[in-house]
C-alpha cells in the first residue's frame, strides 16, 4: 500500500521465508511485486500493528514491559485513564474512583515510533515518513521479543494491522470544488441536489472468510494542512480474531497475508488520478 521498494535484504528475508512456507509463495510474490512498484512519497501518515490479549495485565506487569522495552523506546509517558463518580448526597461533594485502566506509551528519541502498552492490548505506531515493511516488521519483533515471557500464557484476541492514509488533492481556485469519486472507486453515489458536497465519510466491514480475515476500510473528508488543496482519509484495518494461544500464533505468516491483503484494498480503492501525487 503506497509504500517504498523493498531492499536487498528485505528481498532475502522474504525469500528464505517463503521457502519454509511453500503454500505462501504465491501470495509473497504478489506483494513482493507490488511494493517494487512503490510510490516516491506515499500518502501513510501512521501505520499500526495492534495486539489484543486475554487475561488483561496487571499494573505492575505493565510498567515491566516498559523497563524491558526501554533501549528502544526511552521516553515514557504515564496515559493512565481514571474515571470518577461524585456523590452529591450531604452537605459536601464525594468523588471516588470508578475505574483504573493503567497505560504506558513508550516512544523513541524522535516520537515517530511508538508502543502503547494497555492491561488488555499492546500497539505498535509508525508515523510518517513510513520506513517501510522491513523496518516496521522488525520493531513488532522487537516487541514480540520482549513481551514473549508476559504473554505467552495468554489468548491472542486480536492481531490488526492497520494503514492510515491522509491525500492530499490541489485545487483549482477558479473552481474552488474537489471531486473525491475522481480519487477513489469507491465512494458515495450522489443525486444533483446534494452534489458537490462539502464533506462526507462512509465506513465498509469485510469478511474474507478464505484467509480467514476481516477488514474495515474508511473514508472521509478533513481539514486541510497544505494551501490550495483538499485533503481526505483511507483507513484500512485488516485483522483477524483467533482466540487462542499467544505461543500458538504464527505471527510471521499472518501478518504477511494481512498485510497483502492491506495491498490489494488499497490499490483497488485509488485511481490513476490519486496515483500520480504519490510520485
């Protein structure tokens, strides 16, 4: 999905591994070939992979992960959520805590990579520039690395990758109105009163039951950042619910089907017009 050429060890990386797994030689190969067609400057502004878990982390668990996880991820910053009720019965109010749910964000020096660590899910964040698959595939193996010996007595929920694109369209100041349907085949059929419009956002959910994966894909207009341009978003979440076993989950293999998947959405969503801004 608009992301850059794969490297000479990417290529080898990908090799070795689609010679262990002949079934998937195939499906590697598509997105081996689709990313060697890659954009200059693809419209991903966050890319994500996100791990839920069954049972949920203890507080303590949590701030461990983080020790562990800290020569990659120094800076940390407490996003602890505390709800609160406040009994109004007497003469003075009475707060008390509701609810507690511990979470930690670890980011590098730079802030572009993230982990999030929650009682009940960890996420991995990418945001632009996007360093490509190779090196985004290494910090989730990094993160697999280090929470290993914490999870792996616990359910996989979830596993969900997810591609969030931001595209940027110029404008015509004469004609001051932006035709989305010219960027995306999949939009909002509209009758003649209601066109053009101003804003619009549509959501499609997915299943593809052979691969076993659904996806969420979503669309809608935002403000834009750039003068003289209109901007929207396509939001691509491929995912899968296997409940079962942290140690039972080939994590290797699934996400490189999501993440084909992911591809194929995407370059069936976009036109040649969307295209051409990403060189």
């Amino acid at each position: 999905m608009g992301t850059l050429a794969y490297s000479l060890r990417d290529f080898l990386r990908l090799s070795a591994y689609l010679l262990s797994h002949p079934q998937l030689r195939i499906l590697g190969l598509n997105a081996l070939e689709h990313q060697n067609s890659g954009y200059s400057a693809p419209p991903i502004f966050e890319a994500v992979i996100e791990l839920r878990l069954d049972p949920h982390l203890s507080d303590s668990q949590i701030r461990k992960l983080a020790k562990m996880m800290a020569r990659e991820y120094p800076n940390v910053r407490d996003e602890t959520e505390v709800e609160f009720k406040i009994d109004l019965i007497g003469e003075e109010p009475k707060p008390s805590v509701v609810s507690k749910s511990p979470s930690l964000r670890l980011s590098s020096d730079n802030e572009v990579n993230s982990v999030t660590v929650k009682k009940d899910r960890i996420f991995l964040s990418r945001l632009a520039p996007y360093c490509g698959w190779g090196e985004f595939f290494d910090r989730f193996s990094f993160v697999l690395k280090s929470i290993s010996k914490e999870y792996k007595s616990r359910n996989v929920k979830r596993l969900g990758l997810r591609y969030r694109n931001r595209i940027d369209i110029p404008i015509d100041e004469a004609v001051p109105v932006l035709h989305y349907e010219d960027y995306l085949s999949a939009h909002i059929t509209l009758p003649e009163v209601l066109d053009p419009l101003g804003f619009y956002t549509w959501r499609i959910d997915k299943p593809f039951e052979k691969l076993g994966l659904r996806a969420m894909v979503a669309s809608e207009t935002v403000p834009p950042e750039i003068p003289k341009t209109g901007a929207f978003l396509l939001d691509i979440d491929v995912y899968f619910s296997p409940n079962i076993s942290f140690g039972k989950v080939d994590f290797s293999e699934r996400l490189l089907e999501m993440r084909n998947l992911k591809n194929r959405i995407f370059e069936s969503v976009i036109t040649d017009k969307a295209r051409a801004n990403f060189h």
